[in-house]
C-alpha cells in the first residue's frame, strides 16, 4: 500500500505527515482534492441546516401571522408590525435567493 492511501485511510493528512520535499506533485493534489471535497461536504451539511431552519421560521412565521397574534408583539427599532413583517420577510426572500444561486452553481449530488 503506498504512503497516501495509508495516510488517508488512518485519517492522516498526507501533506502534514510526510515532508514536503519528499511529496510528489500528484500526491499534494491529491490531499488537495480531498482538502477542497472536505470542506464542500462541510459546505453543503451547513446549506441544507440553514434551508432547514428558514422552512422552520417560516413555517412559524405563518402560523404566527394566522394566528392574528401580531398585535401583540412590541418589535424593535421603533417598527410597527406591518414594518417588521415585512423586514423579516426581505430576509426570508435574501436567504431563499442566497440558496438558490448556490444551489445552481454548487448542485448537491
């Protein structure tokens, strides 16, 4: 078995675990590529968590607003209701079309 596959398969970094004069080009590409997969799999776990809790508050803004509680709330800044519905509204908006576009550039598997 040669040194790269052993390092990744013990979990190493075969970059950090061998000096880099004795690395050949391929193999830092390769702890490259597996540097660049690992940090797009984080990526896409944190996208699919955001998309998760945006359906949640909205789902729960929904109910809030079918509710007709709203009068009740005192929201900041000095808005009134309609203000802060809408506010919350634009970043729904801004969150969903951020996903989109990453969705079309970065498609999931």
């Amino acid at each position: 078995m040669d040194d790269s596959r052993q390092s990744r398969e013990s979990g190493r970094d075969p970059i950090e675990s061998t000096s880099s004069a004795a690395i050949s080009p391929r193999e830092a590409e390769r702890a490259s590529l597996k540097t660049l997969r690992d940090h797009v799999a984080r990526a896409v776990e944190e996208i699919v968590r955001l998309r998760a809790q945006n359906k949640s508050l909205a789902r729960r803004l929904a109910e809030f607003e079918a509710s007709g509680s709203g009068s009740t709330i005192v929201p900041d800044e000095g808005l009134d209701v309609n203000e802060l519905k809408s506010k919350i509204a634009s970043f729904v908006s801004s969150i969903d079309a951020y996903l989109a576009e990453t969705d079309r550039v970065n498609p999931t598997p």
